[in-house]
C-alpha cells in the first residue's frame, strides 16, 4: 500500500482530523459524550493508519517502541499519582475535593488528569499491542 | 407482562445463546474467540435495555431534559467493554503462540497432537 | 443482528467472520444509541469494530488459516444451547417489563447520581462523573487491567524477537 497515491494523500488527509477529534472527545467528554477510552482508541486507531498505509518501520520511526511503552506505564501512573496527590493534600486516596481551594473545581481537576491518565494508557496499550502483532510476522528484516 | 415488554430480553437471551453455541461447538480458536466477543455483547445489552427510559434522553445533564436514561449501567459496561477488548488480545496471543507451537489452530488437530505426544511419552 | 450472528456461526472463511464481528458491532453500537447509552455507543463502536477488528485480522494474518469441517455433528452443543435459552426465558419473565420507572435499577443511588453530580463536580456528562469520580477506584482498576493486558501481550509475543536477535548475532 505504499505506492498507492491516493491512499497516502487520503491517509495524510484524515490523520490529523483523527488526531484532532480525538482531543475533541477526550477533553468534550465532561460535556458531551466522550471521555479518556474513546480518545486512547481513536489515537490508537489513527497511528495504526498510518502503519497500514506507510509501513510498520515508518510507523515505529514516528512513535517509538521506548514511547509507546512508557505511555503504557505513564498512564497508570498519573492515575494513581492524582491519587497521592490527594493523600498528600490531606485527603483520603483518590480524594479531589482537597486538589483545589474550591473543592468544585478539584473535582474538575482531578477528573480533567484521570481522564488523561486513562486515554495515555488506553493508546499506549492499543497500539503496542498491534506493534507486536504485526511485527511478528516479519521481524528480522525490519525491527 | 406481554410479549413486547420483554422483547428486549428475548434478543439479549438470543445473541447470549448464538455465542454461546459459536464457543462450544466450533473448533477453531479465532471463531470461539469470536463468539465470546458476541456472548460479551449481549451481556452488555442485557445491562443498558433496563435502564431505558421511553422519553428520556442521554444521562448528560441539560436544561430542558427532565427524564434521564439510567447512568449507573453505562459506566459499568464503558469498563466492560474495554475489558473484553483486553483479553479478547491476549487471547489472540495466545491463539499465535499455539499455532507457532502446533502449527494449527483447530482445537481437535491440538487434542489430537498432545494425545500423540502423551503416547509417545509413555 | 439474529442473521449475522448466524451467518458467523455458519461461514467457514475466517476474513468473512471477521468482517462480519466488525458488521456486528456497529450494529451493536447503533442500537446502544437508540437506547441512549451514548458513551457506551461511541466505546463499542471505537473499540469493537475498531480495534477488535484490527487485532483479528492481525491474528488471522499470523495464523493463516479456513475452518475446517467440523467433524463432530452439533447436536449436544445445539441442544445444550436450547436447554440455556429456555431456563434464561424462564428467569427473565421475572425481570421488570421495558422502560418501567419504577424498576429497582432506577431507585437507590442514581437518584442521587442524577441530580447532584453537575452541582458536585461541576461535570454535566453524569457517566463521566460517576466513573471517574464517583467511582473513580472502579475505573483506576479498569486501566490497571488494560495495563496488564498490554503487558501479558508483550510478555507473550516478545521472547522469540530476542531469540530471533540471538540467532541473527554471530
């Protein structure tokens, strides 16, 4: 599929869309429907495009294996980290009244990062686990 | 209690059935895996059809909405779902390391080739 | 929905079942919508037809292979089938009739959920409220799940790449 010209104009079309609307639904998703699991998937979704159409080898120069994984882990770890941030505020664990003066807006806060956390984590395990199944089938020419 | 009322369990009960049966009496491990993926789904809608309500709208709060479709079963199934999708992945690594060890993903030919090695053990 | 599933029962080429699970679960995620469940409409319809679909076919790649021809007949299976459907038939004629009001899912704690999440959290997606932070552990667990999918999957499919690399080296 590298070849083709109209699949790679359509594709460098409708990547950034993809990638714009899943920001769109990632930070909609307190007003609308939404929220960080459909955000990580449809950013999963838009670099497995762009592997299909360019290639697993140009898709792995873009997102690295070491920055695929550390999204992996980073995800959890802000989820809990908002967590420890509520412990340390003087709350209880997972706590987001004590995250901002008015406690109104520590909830929005503290859902704004958990959201986060999760879409981080979500993409990070979507697309690490099409790396792995689609490098198997061909590994030791490209890597 | 009439026929329509319950019609929504009547197709959960269905699709839960047809995975079912595509788990238990198919061979190949990519379709049972399928079928679990169906027999997820159904569970799904036998969560969300209760909390309908007929002239309700989406649990998102707005002015001029009164009636709210129930909120609690969605956020239960938004896990679920990406739950199933995760081990719907490991399975399928699973299904790749079966076929790289048997060389076949058809559950009777694996019964068949670990009976052998077991004979040929004995 | 009935005729899909049936067809993927019945179809014996791999591609077709897959296309037809993908078929499926836009199907699926329409009818979430006609019943209001938009958050779960939009996941299932992202993470079933999307990603599922991408993950079968990968798999379908690596595995290369058309169902063979069962070689048992299905009676059991079909019958077992029935025998579950009937005693699901008889437990759901107890369950409340659709879109009654006054069904016990809609008492209890969603009352509360309903009305005091926007003046509480100040979010108005009330699902979004609930699930990150009404029930905010819930969801810490979920991607705790996801996590260890992700690291299963690396776990699984990684050890024969550095194999691979031992043999490549002299």
């Amino acid at each position: 599929m590298r070849g083709d010209l109209v699949l790679r104009v359509v594709a460098k079309l409708f990547i950034p869309f993809m990638l714009l609307f899943a920001l769109y639904v990632q930070f909609h998703g307190e007003l609308g429907p939404g929220g960080g699991f459909q955000a990580g998937v449809i950013i999963a979704a838009a670099v497995v495009l762009y592997a299909l159409i360019f290639g697993l080898p140009a898709a792995r120069r873009l997102v690295p294996d070491r920055v695929v994984e550390s999204m992996v882990a980073g995800g959890v770890l802000i989820y809990a980290g908002v967590g420890v941030a509520g412990l340390l505020l003087g709350g209880n664990y997972l706590d987001y009244f004590v995250l901002d003066r008015n406690p109104v807006h520590g909830q929005e806060r503290g859902i704004f990062w958990v959201e986060a956390g999760v879409a981080v984590t979500v993409s990070g395990v979507m697309l690490k686990i099409f790396y792995m199944f689609a490098g198997r089938g061909r590994d030791p020419e490209d890597v | 209690m009439s026929l329509a009322s319950h019609y929504a369990y009547g197709v959960t009960i269905l699709l839960m059935v047809a995975g079912l049966f595509i788990v238990i009496a198919r061979g190949n491990l990519v379709k049972k895996l399928v079928g679990l993926a169906i027999f997820q789904t159904s569970v799904y809608l036998l969560y969300i059809a209760p909390g309908k309500l007929i002239g309700g709208t989406a649990p998102i709060v707005a002015p001029g909405f009164a009636v709210y479709s129930n909120p609690l079963p969605h956020v239960l199934i938004l896990t679920a779902i990406v739950v199933g999708v995760a081990t719907l992945a490991l399975g399928l690594a699973i299904v790749v390391r079966i076929r790289e060890a048997y060389d076949t993903i058809e559950e009777d030919e694996i019964l068949a080739a670990d009976q052998a090695e077991d004979e040929r053990q004995r | 929905m009935a005729v899909l599933v049936i067809a993927i029962a019945a179809r014996r080429n791999l591609f077709s079942v897959v296309m037809l699970a993908g078929i499926y679960s836009f199907l699926m995620a329409s009818v979430l919508v006609a019943l209001d469940a938009v958050d779960v409409a939009m996941t299932e319809a992202s993470v079933g037809a999307g990603i599922s679909t991408v993950l079968l076919l990968a798999a379908l790649y690596l595995t290369k292979g058309e169902e063979a021809k069962p070689i048992h007949r299905p009676w059991l299976p079909l019958a077992v089938s029935i025998v579950v459907a009937a005693a699901l038939v008889y437990g759901s004629l107890g369950l409340p009739a659709f879109s009654d009001p006054a069904a016990p899912i809609h008492a209890h704690v969603v009352p509360r959920y309903l009305q005091e999440s926007l003046r509480e959290t100040g979010v108005a997606n009330v699902v979004t409220a609930v699930l990150a932070s009404y029930r905010g552990y819930d969801t810490l667990g979920e991607t705790t799940v996801v996590f260890t999918a992700g690291a299963g999957v690396i776990a699984l499919l990684r050890l024969r790449r550095r194999a691979q690399q031992r043999k490549d080296k002299p």
